[in-house]
C-alpha cells in the first residue's frame, strides 16, 4: 500500500510537469491524493486525531508530498 501510493505521488509529479494534462479529472485525483496524505499527516501530529485516522503503516510519511504538492499547484 504504501509503494503504491508513493509511485501514485511520484507519478503526481511527473505529470504535473508535461504541459496540457491538468484537467480537472487529474485535479480531481490529485486532491483526492492529497486528502489521503493530509489524513496520515493529521494522524501523527494529534494525539486525538489519532483516534480518529489510522497512523500510517510503519509510522511512515511520505516526505515528498510537499514538493509533489507544489508541482500540483503551480501546474497550469
């Protein structure tokens, strides 16, 4: 699962860098990625919100999603 949603971020990136791709299924999808990542994020920095969210396997986050994230937005 979590190779998965890394290669899924990675692949994010990549697209985020080839002009004329950014429509809004791909905006779609890439919230939709983000919102997964923010939730494990969320998870980890309170201990109630712990509760709430599942920690994310292994404790590991994903330390390129604000790089992918900044592809993402300044991608036109």
């Amino acid at each position: 699962p979590v190779s998965r949603q890394l290669a899924a971020l990675a692949l994010l990136g990549l697209e985020a860098m080839e002009p004329g791709r950014h429509g809004q299924a791909w905006r779609a999808e890439a919230a939709r990625q983000f919102a997964v990542q923010d939730r494990a994020y969320e998870s980890c920095a309170h201990l109630t919100a712990s509760d709430a969210n599942p920690l994310p396997p292994g404790g590991l986050l994903i330390a390129i999603v604000p790089g992918i994230r900044a592809l993402v937005d300044a991608a036109s």
